[in-house]
C-alpha cells in the first residue's frame, strides 16, 4: 500500500480535505477520527453497513434452533408432564426467543469483525497513535505520481502534517 | 467548492440533553478519565475490605460443604432460603447495565453516556455473582453440572416445560450478551488506552484486546450499527431475563406467588434495585477519581428521576397485590398477605415497604435529587430493601402455605450471612479490579458530547465552565 497520510487537528479541515479529494478522485480516502462524526459519513458517503443482515439471519436461525432443540429432546426423551402434549409451543418460546438473542447478536459481532476487518495482526501503513486521542487523520491510497498534488491537496486544507508512506 | 454543514442534520446519539462545559477537548476526556486507572491507597484498601469479606464468605461455604446444608438455616418446608433470595437480588441487580447501555441508548437519553460503563461492568460482575447461588444452594456443588439441561444417562432428563430450566437459558444468554455488549462498547477505549501505553508487555496485552483497532471511519460505521443492534436485542432480554426468574415462582400455586403480575413487577424491581446500585457504585467514583464534572448533577438528577419512576411502579405492584388477594377472595391469599404485613413477617415486609415505596418519595425533591450524598444514602437503603423484598417474596410464602400444620418459621444462620456478604465482596473485587484495568467511564462516547475542534467557530461551543455543578437545575 502506498499513498499519502494527512494529519488534521480540525474537524472541518479534515472534511474539506475529503470532499475535495472525493471530487478530484485522487485515490481511495480512508479517514480516522477518535469518535463517530456524521461529518465524515457526510463527507465519505459510504455505503449502508450489512451489519443488519447477520442480525436477521443469525436470529432467525436461532430462533429456529431454540424451538428445535425443545421439542426434538422432548419428542427423544418422552416425558409426560401435568398432562400436556410431549411438545408444546408455548412453553418452549422462552428458548425460541433466548436462543434468537443468542445467536443474533453474536452474528452481530461476528458481521462487525468482518465488515470491520478485526482482529488485525498489524496496523499497517497510515495510522498514528495521535488518531485515537484527538486528531483526525487522512489516508490518500495513491501511486507516486499522485503525491505531490494528495500533499498540496491536505496542506491547502489545514494538514499540521503530511507524509508519503510505502 | 461547497463547503459542508458542521452541525449535522440530526444529532450524535449520545449529545441529546447533556453537555459537559467543563470539559474542552478529546485529549482532556483521555487525560482525566485514564487517570482514574493509576491505582492508589483507597483502591488498595477497598480491595482488601472485599477480599477480606469474599475469604469470609469462602469459609463458610467451605465449612457448609464439610458440614452440609443442615448448617444453613433451611427449616421444611422453607428449602429456599438465604441462598435463593440473594440469587434474584443479584440477577435483579444486574438490570440496570444492560437497561442504561441498551435501553436508554435507544431513547438516545443523554445522562446514560457518563454512567452506563460502570452500569454494564456492574451487571456482568451481578450476574456472575448471582450464578453461584444456585450452586451454592444445591449443596453439593461438585455435581452442579446435573443442573445443565442435556440429555444423559442419569435419567435425568432435560424437562423444557419446567421454570428453571427456562431460567438456566434466560440467565446463561443474558450474562454472554450483557458480556459481549460490554466488550464490543470496549474495544475503541483498549485502543486508546494501547496508543498511549509506554510498557511493552501492557502494551501487547491491550493490542491483542483491541483487535487492532484504528479507528478508521469504516470501523466506527459498522461498530455503530452492530451496537445499535445488539442494543435492540438486548432491550426485550432485559424484560425477558427478570420475567422468566419470576416465572419460578409465579408457576407453582403457592399463596402470594401464583399471580399474573409476576413478570413486571420482578423486572420493575430489577430496574429499581439495579439504579440503586449503579448510585452506590458511581457516586463514591465520581468523588474519588475527580470525575465529577463528568458525572455532574444533571446526570445524576435524571438517574434520580428514573429511580424515582421505577420506585412507584414498585410501589404500585405492592398495592396491587394486596388488592388481588382481597379483590379474589381467597382464603389462603388473604391470610397470607395479612401474615406477612401484620404477623409473623411483618418487620421485613415493613422494612420493604419503607426502604422500597416510601423512602424514594424523597426523590420528589429537586434538591434532594442533586444531593449526592443523599443519593448515595437512598441507594443504600434500597438495596437493602429490595433484598428484603425478595426475602418477603421467598419466606412468607414457603412458611405459610395452605395447610397450617405446615406452618413454620425461619431464621438465616452465620452460615447464610456470611455467604451473603462473601458475594459483595465477590462482586465488589471484581468491578475494583475493572476500574483499575479498562476507563470507567466511556471515552469514545464521551468525546462525542465534547465539542470538536473547528477552524470556524462552532456556534453552540459552551463557554468553559468552572461551576460545574451549578445551583440551578438544568443549567448547562
């Protein structure tokens, strides 16, 4: 990965740089900001998370085992009980909707992993301990060429530092 | 170029109704907020004071498996006792974190930002309390894993239309979401705290916790959707878990426990004693680690005015079960509901009803609800009060059944006392071993309530403000 990293103290400095490295189409733009801004998702206009989806999957599939279990170990090891039928519904939509919960949620987790791209054996190239304490920082994915105008670029906007890495 | 406009259209989640004017920049909140990790003499000796309590409370259940059960105070019928009753106060305890960080995330309340790390750890630490009850209960804990539903050859076999196995699933899956929410929530603050790590081995250690972590805006936006997710599931477990404890009581047809109202009366109690705690908890941390323009008066006036909220519906449960059992006519009811208030248990119902419906009413008071000190005094009564709500609940009932040669008393030996105060000192070593080693309060939700840095002015940045507890409520 080669390119060039831009760091910011200003929020709006930062979003400048976005949009303006957006519109010019100077390579891919990986922003890093300390907290969720909406100022950058304005600016980046990144597409909806599928996080959503592992959650409905995983917890109809959950909920599906929940009832499954219930009624496949009951029907297994028949056991009458004050007189109900071996499987009953009602009762056993305590685990239908534990084991919803249950596993929608880790589905959750485990969509967040993937889409998020952790657990992450190394940072990689384009990131400074400074980004999680309180400064925003650019990074312009480019070929050498792209350099000088990414640089020009992040130090019209307000960059306190700007540096090629490879 | 068009420029953007720096006040988003719709607000950050947790910016609705609170500021924090003392607070100037994100390196200020990593600054102040890390501080409280670096340990010190009261740390130490609070930590000794629940070690010392968690060694008295091993001893006795040491003591009991030599001696068995006979040495707590079981008196047949009344085979639940101490051990069952402190288990539904520790479950209820642990409502409240998941309540703060889920609930009221999703009602974007703006005081649970400050409060809801200590609330969550609170609830993990609760419920992992709780969930040695039942094996400290069953008096020969070696065979706990009898209490596990699956199928084996012991013909025991796994009965899904029975209460408490319904409560095995409901504990067992609120403590690995109430886990899972309280690291995922982590995992942006571990990376903090690793970018400013200086030792090499804490350094590795907090690195492999935070997953690499970089806080890049795709991380942030599929972390923002999983939690907004995993607090929506998490909000019907929280009604879910207290509902189903209740259930093993409301299911069996003894006097004062099989009734409808079961359900969110328990889980408005495990709301209310779960506040309580939080209160107990936040208070002193506020105090003590120089956080309390972090967690102002305004935050701890709302949380004031949700346990005040939740005391009435309490309160409103106490009436209405008294109502039911004149309103039914029930001979047995009756004279169970009489037996406990006016007879044989009158003391602790009395105790519950004061500590529980009339000792709250205070928090009527504005001035008292931004009196922390008054706050933290109320907690404390609470949870001695919804303790002995769920003694009220547990021993009246089983002492006092249909038939009256059944009739029969109980009273707690050292033995229960002391694993009941063995458990605090289990629950309270673990939260102290926490707030030493992760931020207790949330930086990255924090600095999202703290004005950014800007080029232009922002126009609703806060004068910075020393008096930040001032006198007029809802200032700020």
């Amino acid at each position: 990965m080669r390119g060039v990293l831009g760091h910011f103290k200003e929020l709006d400095s930062a979003v400048d740089a976005i949009t303006e490295l957006k519109h010019k189409r100077l390579g891919d733009v990986t922003v890093f900001t300390p907290t969720p801004r909406h100022e950058f998702e304005a600016a980046v206009q990144p597409p909806t998370s599928p996080v959503r989806r592992y959650m409905l999957v995983g917890g109809l599939s959950g909920c599906i085992f929940g009832y499954w279990m219930a009624i496949w170990a009951s029907n297994y090891w028949p056991l009458v009980v004050g007189g109900k039928a071996i499987s009953t519904w009602i009762p056993y939509t305590v685990f239908g909707f534990e084991v919803f919960v249950l596993v929608g949620a880790l589905s959750t987790v485990a969509g967040l992993f993937i889409h998020a791209r952790i657990p992450r054996l190394t940072m990689t190239v384009g990131y400074d301990p400074r980004f999680s304490r309180g400064d925003y920082g650019i990074w312009v994915e480019c070929t050498p060429e792209q350099f000088a105008s990414a640089e020009a670029l992040l130090k019209k906007h307000g960059a306190v530092e700007v540096r090629g890495e490879r | 170029m068009a420029t953007i406009a720096y006040e988003p259209k719709r607000p950050n989640i947790a910016t609705a109704n609170v500021q924090l004017p003392a607070v100037r920049d994100y390196e200020q909140v990593d600054d102040e907020i890390t501080a409280s990790l670096r340990p010190t003499k009261a740390w130490f000796a609070a930590l000794l004071l629940a070690m010392s309590c968690l060694a008295i409370g091993i001893s006795a259940w040491m003591y009991q498996i030599n001696q068995g059960l006979g040495v707590a105070g079981y008196n047949p019928p009344v085979m639940w006792g101490v051990y069952i009753i402190t288990f539904v106060f520790w479950v209820g305890i642990g409502h409240a974190g998941t309540l703060i960080s889920a609930i009221l995330y999703l009602f974007r309340a703006g005081f649970r930002t400050t409060i809801y790390r200590a609330a969550e750890a609170m609830t993990v630490f609760a419920v992992m309390t709780a969930g040695l009850f039942p094996i400290i209960h069953i008096g020969r804990p070696w065979k706990f894993f009898w209490l596990i539903p699956y199928p084996n050859w012991r013909l025991l076999w796994p009965q899904f239309k029975s209460p408490l196995i319904w409560d095995v699933f409901a504990i067992s899956t609120y403590l690995t979401i109430s886990t899972t929410f309280l690291f995922v929530g982590l995992i942006p603050d571990i990376a903090v705290l690793r970018d400013r790590e200086k030792n090499p081995t804490r350094r590795a250690i907090l690195a492999f916790l935070s997953f690499g972590w970089r806080n890049t805006e795709r991380e942030w936006r599929h972390f923002a959707r999983a939690y907004l997710f995993l607090a929506a599931v998490s909000t019907p477990l929280v009604l879910s878990v207290h509902s189903v404890v209740s259930f093993d009581f409301a299911m069996a047809l003894t006097p004062g426990w099989h009734t409808t109202i079961f359900p969110p009366y328990f889980v408005a109690g495990a709301i209310f004693s779960g506040i309580g705690m939080v209160f107990t908890i936040i208070i002193p941390i506020r105090k003590w680690f120089n956080l309390k323009h972090y967690v102002t008066l305004n935050h701890l006036d709302a949380a004031a005015k949700l346990c005040l909220f939740t005391s009435m519906v309490v309160g409103c449960a106490y009436m209405v079960e008294f109502f039911i059992a004149w309103y039914g006519g029930v001979a047995a009811e009756q004279d169970y509901f009489w037996n406990r208030v006016f007879g044989q248990w009158w003391w602790a119902a009395w105790i519950m009803l004061t500590c529980n419906m009339i000792l709250p009413l205070s928090l009527f008071s504005q001035k008292l609800r931004r009196n922390p000190t008054w706050l933290w005094m109320l907690s404390i009564t609470i949870n001695i009060g919804m303790w002995f709500e769920r003694f009220v609940i547990v021993v009246p009932s089983l002492s006092h059944e249909f038939e009256p040669w059944q009739w029969t008393t109980y009273a707690p030996t050292w033995v229960d006392y002391s694993i009941l105060l063995g458990s605090f000192g289990w629950f309270f070593m673990w939260f102290l071993l926490f707030i030493k080693q992760l931020p207790v309060i949330a930086l990255a939700e924090v600095k999202e309530i703290v004005p950014p840095r800007l080029k232009r002015a922002h126009a609703h940045t806060p004068d910075t403000a020393d008096d930040f507890e001032p006198e007029t409520p809802g200032a700020h």
